[in-house]
C-alpha cells in the first residue's frame, strides 16, 4: 500500500474535524459513534486514534475549531464597520437570529448548537465552550465600548461587559428556543427570532 504523505494525513484529520463538527451540531455528541463519524468522513474506522487519542480529546478540539471559525466571522464584520445593514453588532445579531441559522443546526455558531453537551462532556470540553463564550464577550464589549466613544458617551469597561453578557444570552435563548419550536409550531418559532432580533439591538 502507498505510503500516506503529510498532506493527507492533515486533510484526513480536518476531515474528521469538519464531519464531527456537523455531527456533534446536529445530533449532539453522544448520539455520535466513532464509526459513524469516521464513514461520514469517508475513513475507516480504525483510522481514528492515528488523529485522536480519544473521543473526549476530539470534542475539545472541535469546540475550538468551531468557535474560532464564528469569532473569525465576528472580527471581520466588527472589522468592516457600519454599512446600510447596520452597525457590527446589529448586523450580527441579524445573521445570528435569522431564519437561515436556524434552520442550519449542522453548521453555525456552537454557542447554541453546543451548549447543552459542554455542561456533560467534563471540564476539558467546559474549559473550550467558556474560551469561545470570552472570545464573544471580548467583541462584544470592545465594540459597545467603541460605539459610545464614537457617540460621545461615557461607558464604563464594567458596564460594556454587562452589555456584551446580556447580548450574547439573548441571542443563544432566542436561537435555542426558535430552533426548539421550529417544526411543530413555526409560527412561534418565527416570532422569537423577531422579538430577539428587535430586543437585542434596542
């Protein structure tokens, strides 16, 4: 057999990566096997500890991959400043809210599609869920504060923290309870990401 080069090993490994982010997203984690997972990442299923030590080591590394993929997202958007769509912050909050998000649970931020399974998955994978909830805060915060300078208000660092808090737990409720809804009462589920949309930039 071939000898496997460098390059596919790593293409192999982000394969894993990009199929378990998708997986763990949409189904949660323990609904995921390892042979499930290495089939949708077309592998054998044998190949996985040539990767990853274990599972849970799979999980960490998927929580930082995802969420350094939606800060990326957040940067360049606080990066582009305010166009006709809004501000930074009002226009994340509308690709966050919206209905394509929603309907996307395979793909999107893990702040809400991965947030019940960082609570179970020991203080490893906690530890990955809370540096990408700070790396949210972060951008949040600094941005609110911008945003007073540049209006000519006083804000405090304290006060663009709580800010950047509130902002981030409206947008993942919102999400968790549109997408919880969503198939047997539409409706409903179309009215919150409204009402989330319209409260978190009030």
């Amino acid at each position: 057999m071939p000898r496997i080069t460098k390059e596919d090993k790593a293409r192999n490994r982000q394969n894993i990566l990009d199929a378990a982010g998708r997986m763990f997203r949409s189904q949660g984690i323990d609904a995921v096997g390892i042979a499930e997972l290495m089939k949708e990442a077309g592998l054998t299923h044998g190949g996985f500890y040539n990767h990853f030590a274990s599972k849970s080591d799979l999980v960490v590394e998927v929580y930082g991959a995802s969420f350094a993929a939606s800060l990326g997202s957040l940067a360049q958007t606080i990066e582009d400043g305010p166009d006709q769509g809004g501000s930074p912050l009002e226009r994340v909050v509308v690709g966050y809210l919206s209905t394509e998000h929603r309907d996307s649970p395979d793909g999107g931020c893990p702040s809400a599609s991965l947030v019940t399974d960082a609570g179970r998955h020991g203080e490893a994978a906690q530890s990955a869920y809370a540096e990408g909830v700070e790396g949210y805060l972060t951008g949040f915060a600094a941005e609110f504060l911008r945003e007073a300078e540049e209006e000519g208000h006083e804000l405090a660092p304290s006060e663009a923290r709580r800010k950047a808090v509130r902002l981030l737990s409206e947008m993942v409720g919102a999400l968790m309870l549109a997408r919880a809804v969503r198939h047997v009462e539409p409706e409903l589920s179309d009215e919150i990401l409204r009402a989330g949309r319209r409260c978190a930039v009030d």
